[in-house]
C-alpha cells in the first residue's frame, strides 16, 4: 500500500474551498480533512484541486501546424501538447481535431488522421500524462 498525505493546503472542494489535508491512499482519496496538519507534504497554503476537464481544444492542431506549411512530426506534437495540458492541471482533454476543407491546407483530412494516430498511439502505449479522447 502506497500513501501519500498533502497538508496546508487550501483544498478545492465541489462548493467550498477549505484549509487542510488530503490522506490519499494507492491512488484513491481516503479523507479530506480540515485544519493543520502536521504530516506528509506541506502545500504551505498552496491550492490543492482535483484535475481539470478540457472539454474542447484545438491546440494539438497549433502543435502539430505551428505556423502556415510547417508541420511537426505528430507524436512530438502530442507530446508537446500533453505536457502542456498536464503542466496546467488538466487531467483528462478532448481533442477537437478539423476534418472538413480549408482553403490553405486541402488535404486537412489526411493531416487529421495522423494526429488521430497519434493520440491512439500515445493512449494505447500509456505514455501521455493527461487522459486524450
């Protein structure tokens, strides 16, 4: 069994935030509670929030086409995106990827695919910080 207890921390609740600790046992929340604690690793009031929801992004794209006829190799691409997503606190993104025409790029369909490919490849193989769909 794995613990890991975070304390002074200003704890993000669903309708509160709340100065405490978290006890976290093999990777499930055991208890949440409210004033000083005096073990584990001191936020030293630092937030403490559960993982944010990208619910719609295109930036794999802005990795992927960083500026008009430059495309980046799609799993550098991914890998670039998903430590952003992950370095902001975002713990599971849904990425919106364009599959219809664009005057400056034709074949956007084929370019679509790939970065698909990618995200597949990269949740398949469990190296991406972030849970992508």
């Amino acid at each position: 069994m794995t613990e890991t207890i975070f304390s002074n921390a200003r704890i993000v609740l669903a309708d509160e935030v709340i100065h405490g600790s978290v006890k976290i046992e093999d990777g499930v929340i055991k208890a949440i509670d409210q004033g000083p604690g005096g073990q584990g690793e001191d936020f030293g009031g630092d937030y403490l929030i559960a993982g944010l929801v990208e619910l719609h992004t295109d930036h794999l794209e802005n990795h992927y086409r960083p500026r008009p006829g430059v495309f980046w190799e799609p799993i550098a691409a991914l890998h670039a995106h998903d430590a952003q997503i992950a370095g902001s606190g975002i713990t599971t993104v849904f990425d919106a990827v364009r599959i219809g025409s664009d005057v400056d790029l034709p074949d956007m369909l084929t370019h679509s695919e790939q970065m698909v490919k990618a995200v597949r490849a990269g949740r398949d193989g469990g190296w991406l910080r972030a849970e992508h769909f």
